[in-house]
C-alpha cells in the first residue's frame, strides 16, 4: 500500500500504517530528519521547491531527483506500506505516488492510474515538472503528461488529507 500524507499527518501515519519506507519532498529549508519508526535507509529526502518551472533561489524537481525516486520504490519490497509526504500533500507527494504507481505497474494504463489517482484523493494535483520527468525516463512517451492534464481539476485545498492507494490497483 502506498499512503500520501502532509507533513502535518507524517506522524499520524507512522503509527497508524507502519510503513517500512518513506519519501520526505520538501523544500531545502524545511526538509525533516528521520522520523522514529523508519530505518534512516529507507527514507528518501528529495529537498526540492514545489514549482514546475525553474525559478531564482528555488530548487526545482530535477532529473537526478525523479531518477532517485524512481529506484527507491523499485527497490521497495513492498511487504509493509510506503508513505509518501510533502508539505501539503497536494502537489509533489501527489507525483510522486503517480509515479511509483506507473514505475510499479509498468503494462497499466497511465490514463486509469491518473484517475483512480483522482479517485482516491480529490485534492491532488501532482506536480508537472515532475510528471514530465518521469514520462522521459520511463519512456512513456507523453502518456504520463496527458494522464495527468486529464485528470481535470482538484478540489481547491491548502492541505491534503491522508489518502491510501494499493500498489497494484485494478484498473
């Protein structure tokens, strides 16, 4: 199972899901430590800006950020949950659990993994930039991209709330 939180829900979902990885997207500032009840090599920290186009002093999601995402959920033995978190859980947790759904499921169709995506979280708008990325180094041939454009519009939000999605959905 993979769970998208905010970071104000990261603890909540520690205890109440156990999961054995984590995937912390936030900002260079504001990025956490390990929390307790993760092993320090099973958390990714991405310390990237929520932004889908480069902009001055800001980080944004890059290649090598998307690459390393990519390896760390494929290297997941999936026996007990991953959490996956950004700082509202909006926008780059969002890509990031669309993403480890397209890496997991590599013969699924991107289009009916975006809207179970939808489906499950009415708040998410996963980041572009990201997605794009991701599309190229899966070699998904924009597939991912319209995915996601397709989606249609979120739920206008400021913060997500805790939402589980199954690794391999039926869809």
């Amino acid at each position: 199972m993979i769970y998208v939180s905010p970071l104000s829900g990261v603890e909540d979902a520690i205890r109440s899901y156990k999961p054995s990885h984590l995937v912390s997207l936030l900002d260079p500032d504001s990025m956490i430590g390990t929390p307790g009840g993760i092993v320090p090599t099973r958390h990714l920290r991405l310390s990237v800006n929520d932004i889908a186009t480069p902009a001055h002093d800001l980080t944004a999601p890059g290649e090598t950020h998307v690459a390393e995402l990519i390896s760390f959920v494929r290297d997941w033995d999936q026996q007990s949950p991953l959490l996956v978190h950004c700082w509202a859980g909006i926008s780059r947790s969002t890509a990031a659990a669309f993403i480890t759904l397209c890496a997991l499921n590599e013969n699924c169709d991107e289009g009916a993994l975006a809207q179970f995506l939808r489906q499950r979280g009415s708040h998410a708008f996963p980041n572009r930039l990201m997605v794009r990325l991701a599309d190229d180094i899966l070699r998904r041939k924009g597939r991912m991209r319209d995915a996601v454009e397709a989606m249609g519009p979120a739920v206008a939000s400021w913060e997500g709330v805790t939402f589980a999605l199954p690794v391999h959905p039926e869809v």
